[in-house]
C-alpha cells in the first residue's frame, strides 16, 4: 500500500512539475540568487529524461527542464523526494544522475557556444515530515585525508527544498502569488479552512484558457493524493465528472462543512464499539472463572454468563491447553 501510495505521489508531482508555470514559480519563488533574474523564463524547455546507464538501466523519474540564460542554456535537474526519511546519501545519488545527465548532453553534442558543458542546477524537491539534515555536498561524506590528497575529493552541492522547512520558516509569506508556493501551502495546510483558502487562490490565479492543463494537474494531485492523505477514513465523493478547480473547490466548500459531523458520529461509534467490546470480555472473564472452579456443563455456564454455548466450549478448549 505505501508503495502504491508513493507512487501516486509520484506521479501527480511529475505531472504538476511537467507545466513550465511550476516550474518557473520553483525557481523564482525559492532560488533566492541573483542569476535567476537572468533567466528568460519563454524558453522553458522540458528535456526527456529517459537516458540509458552503462549497465542499460533506464531512468525515468525525475523531471529536467532547460532554459535560456544569456547565450547559454541552463538544465534544471528536478528529483522529487517523497520518503519517510531523508535519504543520507543523496549527495551520491544526485553525482551520479548529473553524470549520466552529462554524458547524454555529450552525446547529444549539446555543448555552450565556447564549447564546454552547460550549467546544471540539481534541486531536491522533498515533502516528508521530518525535516531533512542529510549532507548537501557530497564532500562531505568523503573523509577528509590531508598530505594533498583531500584536492581530489568530489564537490558536488545540490538545492534541497525542504516543504515543511519552507511553510514554517517565520518569513514565509502567505501571501506570495507563486502556484508552487501554494502547492507547498496545501501539502502542509493547517486545517480544512485553510486547505479551502489555497485552493480558492488558485481557482483565481489560474482561470485563463492556456492554464487548462495546469488547473487539471491539481485536480489529479487532490484527488490522488491530497484528500486520501488528509481525510483517510471519511468516504469521498466521486470526481469522475469534476474536471476543472473550481469545481472541486466548490465541491469541498460544502463537503468540509459535513466533516466534523462524520468525525463525531466515527468517534461515537468507536467509543460504543469499546464499551461493548469491554462487556463482552467482562462475561469471557465471569466464564472462565465458573469454568476453573466449578463443575458446571456448557449449557449452564452460557446461560449465567449470558454467551452463546459455541463461546463456553471454545473458553473451555482454551483452558485445558
């Protein structure tokens, strides 16, 4: 089940982070250096990702994108991390994908007009709970060995996005315009009406034609992922015929006004489930007890006990093992 959670998760990120909106929203609204303002964001460009390993191993499931800056492209090698646990060793992995990233460029001869390769921003994109503390630089999980020969130990920094990180920092600003932002805002929303609220900025932020597709990859993440993660025992409605954000917006506006219902009759029903649960093991117990200390038949000791006759029996098995 986690594995086909996980993957849905997956997914519905991939096809969010596939819209070059998102994308320029990632780095705008959480790449705080001044080269971005450089970028020409029309140029957005989404790269195949599928390149083949040496062993002939497929990778598919990041997302790259290249855009313009200056004379140059720039790739932005986008990994989506969606684990319990930070991964302690991720600086490695992001080596190696980068590698195998640099060899298709050379393949490909994709080189900057001097010739060299071009500039490639890794940015780890990670939403788990738990806040991440593994090494952003693979140097630092090589040992450090003095005498000169530390010059040849790898460097290699990776951006991570920390979503939890980035909505509890005290200057996060509710406000930011960014559907990136707001992404972040309903992984990490504090309650149902704040949920709604986000979902409301985005039904206005993305009612033009061309964001169609946009508003349509939100829904698959809500449906798939956001409500199954946020209410996982109440039923959900059926989104067959709700293909647009408004529609499930207005959709929710009313449903979430029922949830606190559901959850006090859920509440109700365990509580008597418990108290029923605890009578029932009170008679087990009267039997057992006539059981060991008298010589009473089945027939008797279920009539005192108020049990079915099939209940002594299997009491009385139970006590002679």
């Amino acid at each position: 089940m986690a594995t086909k959670i996980h993957n849905r998760h997956d997914h519905s990120y991939k096809l969010l982070f596939s819209h070059p909106e998102m994308v320029k929203d990632l780095l705008t609204g959480f790449v705080k250096e001044a080269w971005v303002e450089q970028l020409d964001f029309s140029t957005l460009e989404k790269v195949s990702g599928s390149y083949v390993t040496e062993d002939l191993r497929d990778r598919e499931d990041d997302i790259i994108w290249r855009v313009r800056w200056g004379d140059d492209w720039l790739y932005v090698y986008l990994l989506l991390e969606f684990q319990s646990s930070e991964d302690e060793h991720m600086a490695v992995r992001i080596m190696t994908y980068l590698g195998l990233l640099y060899q298709d460029l050379i393949r490909q001869h994709a080189f900057t007009p001097s010739g060299k390769l071009p500039p490639v921003l890794p940015i780890v994109l990670y939403n788990g709970e738990k806040r991440w503390k593994a090494a952003q630089n693979v140097a630092d999980l090589v040992e450090r060995v003095p005498g000169g020969l530390e010059r040849y130990r790898p460097h290699l920094a990776y951006l991570l996005l920390d979503e939890g990180a980035i909505v509890s920092d005290p200057a996060w600003s509710d406000q930011m315009r960014n559907v990136a932002a707001a992404l972040f805002r309903l992984e990490h929303n504090r309650d149902e009406q704040d949920m709604l609220a986000v979902l409301g900025t985005l039904v206005e932020w993305l009612k033009a034609p061309e964001q169609t597709g946009l508003r349509r990859a939100f829904v698959v993440w809500i449906r798939r992922v956001l409500l199954p993660s946020r209410a996982p025992e109440i039923e959900l409605p059926d989104f067959t015929d709700l293909q647009d954000l408004h529609e499930v917006h207005d959709m929710l506006a009313e449903r979430i006004k029922k949830w606190p219902e559901q959850w006090e009759e859920r509440g109700r029903q365990a509580t008597l489930r418990e108290a029923e649960e605890r009578v029932l093991e009170n008679k087990r117990n009267a039997a057992r007890r006539l059981i060991a200390r008298t010589e009473m038949n089945d027939q008797l000791i279920a009539e005192i006990a108020e049990l079915p006759v099939e209940e002594i029996e299997k009491l009385r098995a139970e006590t002679q093992h």
